[in-house]
C-alpha cells in the first residue's frame, strides 16, 4: 500500500499522522507496555512460591484420592450392615 513512483520503482511507503508506516504494526503501545509489566509482577510473584503452589496441588490430589476410598467404603459398611441387621 505504497504510493506509485515512477515505474519499476519499489513503492514509497506511507505514513500515517501517528508517524506508523501504514500496513506494518504499529510498535508497542502504552497498554501493551503495561500487559508486560503487569504479566513480569504476577510471574515475579508467583514463580518463587510455584513450589509450594505444586506441593499443594499434590496433597489436595492424594486428599482426593483418600476421600474417595472412604466413600467406597462407607457404602460397603451400609451395605454389609444393611445385610446383617436386615432392613
């Protein structure tokens, strides 16, 4: 999207009022400046403590895994009960 010269030149290219060349993206703005900064605060935050984070994660699996253990055997008690006291 350049503006014709004379011919077999390579177009000239525009720019537009902001002082971009028009059909290439514009470099980075403000809010993009800010995403970045804001995205670097919350890995600087979160990376020294993504250890612990995972620890975590990994118990609340195994908790998972024991609760539903106890809920097999829970309905085994009932039913085994359920059987022997008749009902």
């Amino acid at each position: 999207m350049g503006v014709p010269t004379r011919r077999g030149d390579k177009p000239r290219e525009r720019q537009t009022s902001s002082g971009h060349v028009e059909g290439k993206s514009p470099p980075f703005s403000e809010a993009h400046k800010m995403e970045t900064e804001i995205l670097g605060i919350i890995l600087g935050a979160v990376l020294p403590i993504y250890p612990l984070l995972f620890v975590i994660y990994q118990k609340i699996g195994r908790y998972d895994e024991i609760v539903e253990e106890f809920k097999k055997l829970r309905y085994e008690h009932y039913r085994l009960r359920e059987a022997y006291h008749g009902g």
